[in-house]
C-alpha cells in the first residue's frame, strides 16, 4: 500500500510479529513468521522453500485445521488460523442485519452471489458486487473496517461465476455503513427517504446501496405497480457519505497457482529535498506484479525462480472499464490475467 495506508499496514503487522504470545509454539511461528518470512520478504522480495515448510509444521501443532503441513489450504482458511488461533485478534469485519440487528464477525467477505439477471455485464467491479451482496442480504457494516478482505464471487476452484471482475480502486462504503447522499436522485433536492430495493432496480442507475428521494419523489415513484412491494426507509446517518477505502493487494489464483498484485511506494532515486517534500510527487506509487514460480531452474531437482515486476499503468487500465472491454488486443498481459484470476482483493481504510 501507499503513503498513510502503508505505515497502517506496516504497523499492524509489525504489531502482530511483536506483541507478546502465549505458549511456546504460538510464539516460534510468530518469530519464524517475523524473521524468516516476513523481513525477508520486505528486504528481498524472496522466501526460500524451507522456512515455509518449517512454518507449516508450528501451525499445523498449534492448529485445529487438519492438513496444514502437507494439503494444499485456502488462501482464507491460512488467515483465518493466524488472526484466530495464533494471535488471536477480534475479527475483522463486523456484519448487522438490517432486519434483526443481528451482529456478526468474520475476518474475510466472501462475496456469495448468483448472475444478476437483469444485468448483462460480462466484467462487473468489486463495488457493484459487494453493494448487491450487501442489499440483497439486507446487510451493513455495524462499523467501518480498517482493513477488508474481499473474496470475489467463484464456485469452487475451477468455475468461476463472472470470466472477469474488475477490482475497484476505491470502495464507498457509507451506504454500506447506513448512510445516505446529498440529494434526492429525482430533484436534487434534500433526501428524507432511501430505498434499497429501487437500487436492485435497472430502472435506477444508482452508484450507492440505496436509492435517496425526498418525500414527493418517493411517493410518486413508489405509486408505480411494479415498486408495490418496495419498502423505503428514512434516510439517516447523512455524515457517513464519505467513507472510503483503497485498494492495496489482489491475490490471484489460476490452476493452483497463486500470484498478488500490490501498490507500494515509489522509492525515489535520489535523497529528498526541500522542494521535494514541499511538493510531493501527484502519484507517489506504483503497481507491482509478484509470481514465486515465475521460472524453473534444473527441472524437477530443481528450483522455482521468482519475479517482482512493475506494472506500468495498471491504476489507469482499472479506471477504464469501457476501454477493458473494447480493446482487449491492446491490454497488456499482466492487466488480463489480473480481471481474470483476481480471487482476493486487501483493502485499507483511506485516512487522506
């Protein structure tokens, strides 16, 4: 991640890797993870097989979750045991039923979803499908996440329910979160009511979770036979319209194989100046494609070669849907196989 997001980022995993544990075992694979794993990933983009294996036996003791040293696991399932059962930090995210006000706390959104049937989009964005998600399950954020793990729609690992999904750069969650925006969708003026159920609806080209009217235009609208059963509620919580996070990571899966996608800060080539820190640079990161089996080196006795590679542009080809979708000849490989095999996007909360 980039600029405040970084040093949150940096700072809850350094937070993690030195917080005193109990129970010898939790604390070795906290200091394996810290020295052998992560510093050197930090320092040298580069984990050797060994260190890994030598992890996987500590979990796999310390662990409930049968086959962690030798079965191929879920990216979720190897968080899930390092947030719960070895540090054992609240959860993530916290779930309430707009219904029973039930609360509920996960450390990863696992987007469960059919194909919208009155869409015919073929690359929907990670916006669109969290916002239905949440609408269509009647859910909101009880607070905003600092950190979002988000699992785009799949049904097992070999099918997937949209060929390409576009990661959002930017969530907005104050719908998500219970708020409303400024003005009524009909007349601008000030809205009093919002209905989730005209957003599902392809009458209304709404880009948040609900649709906000005033009193008229809610009336009106919803006199039409086929709004009958929609139920508006009152529009609350207005200040919570900006709430934002920013994309950070994209793990990627095809056939086994796991490759991530990161932004990180642009290291600059020279020391800094007072003109430089006076005007920082207008995009002070860039994008990073990472593949620990980029290569092979001496076959099957061999070893996996890796690559850290930029990539140029991608922020530009994600703002850009339209051109994704009309000059597929033209995008560049890395910016293909990222719409195609993104399974888990990081978010971080944007304090800018």
């Amino acid at each position: 991640s980039s600029g405040i997001n970084a040093e949150y980022g940096d700072g809850t995993m350094d937070h993690l890797l030195t917080s005193p544990l109990e129970g010898g075992v939790k604390r070795e694979i906290q200091e394996r993870l810290r020295e052998e794993v992560v510093n050197p990933l930090r320092e040298g983009g580069f984990v050797g097989a060994e260190p890994v294996r030598v992890l996987r036996k500590l979990l796999s003791k310390a662990s409930l979750l049968e086959g962690l040293r030798d079965e191929e696991k879920e990216p979720e399932e190897l968080l899930n045991v390092l947030f719960t059962e070895i540090f054992c930090i609240e959860p993530l995210l916290s779930f309430r039923d707009g219904q029973s006000n039930e609360i509920t706390r996960v450390n990863l959104c696992q987007i469960l979803l059919d194909r919208d049937p009155q869409s015919n989009t073929t690359m929907p964005n990670t916006q669109d499908l969290l916002t239905r998600y949440f609408v269509t399950n009647n859910l909101y954020f009880n607070s905003q996440p600092e950190l979002l793990l988000l699992q785009v729609p799949r049904s097992g690992k070999d099918f997937k329910l949209y060929d390409t999904v576009l990661p959002s750069t930017t969530l907005q969650l104050g719908g998500l979160c219970g708020g409303v925006w400024g003005s009524c969708y009909v007349c601008d003026r000030k809205p009093t009511y919002k209905c989730s159920k005209c957003y599902l609806n392809q009458d209304f080209r709404s880009t948040y979770s609900a649709v906000p009217f005033c009193s008229a235009c809610c009336k009106v609208v919803h006199s039409h036979p086929n709004r009958a059963d929609h139920t508006p509620e009152q529009a609350t919580n207005p200040a919570k319209q900006g709430l934002k996070m920013t994309l950070s990571a994209v793990l990627c899966i095809h056939t086994s194989h796991y490759v991530a996608y990161c932004r990180v800060p642009i290291r600059p080539s020279t020391p800094p100046t007072q003109s430089t820190v006076d005007s920082p640079p207008a995009n002070p990161y860039c994008w990073v494609f990472f593949d620990s089996m980029a290569d092979r080196h001496g076959g099957q006795a061999g070893y996996n070669i890796p690559i850290v590679e930029e990539c140029p542009q991608l922020e530009e080809w994600l703002h850009n849907p339209s051109r994704l979708l009309h000059e597929r000849d033209q995008t560049p490989d890395y910016v293909k196989r990222l719409i195609s095999d993104a399974l888990l996007c990081f978010y971080v909360r944007d304090r800018e």
